[in-house]
C-alpha cells in the first residue's frame, strides 16, 4: 500500500480505502480503478492524496465496523467543519447537541471493541478531523467508565468544541511548517488555543463545557511546561477529554510526521498516572483493539511475530508466535520472560494491523 499525493495520481490505479461524499454516500469502492474524474474529485473532496494498493497487492480485510467508521468520519467530519465555522462566526452552535447526540448514539454505547483508524490529515483539515476523533474517544472512554449521560454528553459536546481556538490563528502562521514557528507564532498560537473554553460558553451558554475544556487545555499546557497539576480539582470530564486530546494527537496520520502507534500512546499515558487519569486510559483500552489476535508486533530482543492470544487482564502480555523458529512465547510468564516486552506493533502505511483472519484460524 502506498499513499499517493494528488498530483501523482495516474488512470488505472487502484484504491485501497473506500471515498465517501458528505452524505455518506459511496462513491469510490476499494479496489476501484481511478478514472481521469476520479481523479479531479480527489480535489473537490479536499483530499491531499490517496492511499493506492500495489499492482499485485491484495485487497487487506476490513470488517464491516472498520468500513462504518470510515464512512462515519467522512460524513461527521463535513458536520463539524460547518458547526465550528458557525461558532468562528457568530458564536452559534444549532447542531452541535444533535452532532453530539449522533456521535454518542454511534460510538458511545457500543458493546465491543472497535478498530480505531486514522485518517490521513492536511493542514487545512487537522482540527475537524482531530476534533472528530476525540469527540468519538471521548464518547467511548465515557461510556467505558459508566459515567452519568449528562457527564457523557457534555464531554462529548466539549471535544467537538475544545479546539475552536485554533481556528483564529492567523492564516500566515497556519500555513508554516511547525519547524518554522518564531517564539511570536508560538505565543499567538497559545494566546487563541487558551480562548477554546470562553469562545464555547458564549456559543453554548454552558458554564460545565467551558469547565471541561479550559481545564484539559490548562493542564495539558502545565504539563508540557513541566508545572505541577492539581489533579483533585479536575472534573472527570476534562480527565476523560486529556487522555483522548493526548491518544489523538500522537497517532495522528500526518503527511509531515511519521505518527507513534496505539502502544506507543498508551505506555505515554500509563507512564503519568498523576497526569492521565488511570480510569481514563483503562476506559481507553478497554474501547478500542489493541494487541488482538492476528497482530504482527516486534519485540525487544529484536524477533517478529504474530500475537495468537490476547491477554484480557493485561494487553500489553498476549502470546506471541515467533516468526523465525515458530517458538510461542507468553509474554504473561514472568519467570521464563521478565525481561521480554513487545516494542511496537508492525502496521501498513495507513497505520491499520492487517491480517487475513481465515488463514490466522
């Protein structure tokens, strides 16, 4: 799998993911061919590139929830742009309740794991497409927490909202490269992020929203100021929004940096119990597939294998089959492999595990 810019689009290549309109209509399946429109269109859907499969490449599997979540993100993703544009604006929000309701109908009441996918980001649609992603971690880490649905739709409304600030950041600033930021850019950037949570209020008339946001935004910039943070006057809702800020942010699928994997994210999180609220990313990992069966991982003594059994009480310990000598190693086992742990999981360029679970059983 490749990923493609459009300007390097050519008739007759064949597409890896599903293209959906804002309605969620299918327009491209995977496997499709690109034809010469097709290929105008990625422009019109304010797409930077495609992700395109190899002359002999198969189709990877995709479950049908893998093919909703993609569908879901495109449309959502349109409905966020307009409700932030609106808050930019004139400081209105009609849809955000139903957005919120939507996202917490879909993904906040699930009963099972889900692969959590990124989607490819350019700089012009970073914020809704990041804002989507923690709107639909917060929903589930709420719900994984058993927490009030009052508190549920109120974070989830917050995470739609939380990054509205960076919308009035200069368009000059917006369009350098993150490398390029004069100490002036940095302290624009962080002067507007830090007016999230009032922008909110006065949109949504919520004193609790703006609670939420100001307080992850707060205690996210303290802790990357190395400052000590309060956690005892946090609400639950800002605990839940910083742990999937924080997820989002790292896993992030950026066309200027390569993006950490989901273990790599959780072990951050999990290192900081004062910081990310243990709850929280237990929620976390308890919402989304992480090390399940049928994922290639790379170890720390250098081997490559194929995660056979998960292991419920402790993911980051399944039994792993060792590529090179067929050797099963239970990473539970302390005695036999104290010193052993996996170091990261293998994935293709579009950051998804991909096996054929057919041949795995």
């Amino acid at each position: 799998m490749l990923f493609v810019k459009k300007d390097k689009l050519k008739v007759g290549m064949r597409l890896a993911k599903p293209i959906y309109d804002k309605k969620g209509v299918l327009l491209y399946e995977r496997d499709s061919k690109l034809t010469r429109q097709g290929i105008e269109s990625v422009g019109n859907f304010g797409l930077i590139g495609l992700y395109i499969l190899e002359p002999a490449e198969p189709v990877p599997p995709m479950t049908e929830d893998d093919l909703e979540f993609e569908r879901f993100q495109t449309v959502s993703v349109f409905a966020i742009r307009e409700e932030l544009e609106s808050m930019q604006k004139d400081r209105k929000a009609p849809k955000i309740n139903p957005l919120a309701a939507n996202i917490i109908k879909n993904y906040g009441r699930l009963d099972h794991k889900i692969n959590f996918v990124q989607s490819l980001r350019s700089d012009e649609d970073y914020v809704y497409k990041h804002t989507l992603n923690v709107a639909i971690l917060s929903a589930m880490i709420a719900h994984a927490m058993n927490l009030h649905p009052n508190i549920q739709i109120d974070v989830v409304t917050a995470a739609i909202a939380h990054d509205i600030g960076k919308l009035f950041v200069s368009k000059t600033i917006r369009e350098k490269k993150r490398e390029d930021y004069t100490p002036n850019d940095l302290l624009e950037i962080q002067s507007n992020e830090s007016m999230s949570g009032q922008i909110a209020e006065e949109a949504l008339a919520s004193p609790m929203i703006r609670r939420i946001i100001s307080q992850s935004w707060k205690s996210l910039n303290d802790w990357n100021m190395k400052k000590v943070i309060p956690d005892s006057k946090i609400v639950t809702g800002a605990k839940v929004l910083m742990v999937a800020e924080v997820f989002d942010t790292m896993t992030a699928m950026n066309h200027y940096k390569e993006p950490s994997s989901e273990i790599t994210a959780l072990r951050y999180l999990l290192q900081y119990p004062s910081v990310f609220s243990p709850e929280a990313v237990d929620a976390l990992v308890n919402s989304i597939n992480l090390l399940s069966k049928g994922c290639c991982v790379e170890l720390t003594n250098g081997e490559k294998g194929l995660v056979i059994q998960e292991n419920a009480q402790d993911f980051l310990n399944p039994i792993v089959l060792c590529f090179r000598d067929n050797t099963i190693i239970d990473l539970s086992n302390k005695i036999i492999y104290d010193d052993l742990e996996i170091k990261d999981i293998m994935k293709t360029m579009d950051n998804r595990v991909v096996i054929d679970m057919d041949r795995l059983n």
